[in-house]
C-alpha cells in the first residue's frame, strides 16, 4: 500500500507533503473531509504496533479535555482517534512495509528517502 494521511488545513502537512514530492503512485486521504473508517485505524494500528503511537498529543483537544492526567488504555486512545481528526498524529506515510508517523525532521527524511528509492 502507498497512501499518505493529512490534513489539507495543516501548514505543517501541505509543506511535508510539497517537501516529500510523493509519486503518483501513493494515494492522498484528507482525514478531514475523509475520516479514518474503523477497519484503516485498526490497519493502522498493525503497522505501528499500537494505537499510543498513532496519537497526537499536542493536540487542542487533548488539552481542552485534560487527557494528559487521566491514564489512558490502548481502547481509550482508538476511541479518541475515530472520534476527532485532531488526535491522529499527522501525517501517517505508509510506504509499502514501512510506515512513518508525525512531522520530526528525521520521521520526514526517513519518509523522503523511502519514497524516492
């Protein structure tokens, strides 16, 4: 598979995605105007080991709801994730076997490279 999952809305995912230069090949998905289906989180969820993984925690909501004191369970956090958009972490490249979740600097380079090997 080779999709990439963003949010059209973000400064941060159009530049990584401008940045990643994908091929025609990959598939775009707006979380926004297209919300992640329960079976594509759960897909999701194997290739990054757990649901904790796919989690934004700096977003607004998270601090709007004062998730950060409550002790969050891997079933919390899928509940989260197809409740609000918000919470994936973003963006979410899968690259065949390879998967790379969230906007550090190396998560992107690593990307990049995957891409365009």
């Amino acid at each position: 598979m080779k999709k990439i999952y963003h949010l059209s809305s973000c400064d941060t995912c159009r530049r990584i995605l401008k940045e990643l230069d994908a091929p025609a090949s990959f598939s775009l998905q707006d979380i926004k105007t297209e919300p992640l289906t329960e079976e594509q989180l759960d897909d999701l969820k194997l290739l990054s080991g757990n649901y904790e993984a796919l989690f934004n925690k700096r977003a607004r909501l998270y601090k709007e709801r004062d998730l950060k004191n409550k002790q969050l369970s891997e079933d919390d956090y899928r509940e989260l994730l197809l409740d609000h958009y918000t919470f994936l972490k973003r963006p979410v490249i899968i690259n065949g076997n390879k998967t790379f979740i969230g906007n550090s600097k190396k998560t992107v380079e690593e990307a990049k490279e995957s891409l365009h090997e």
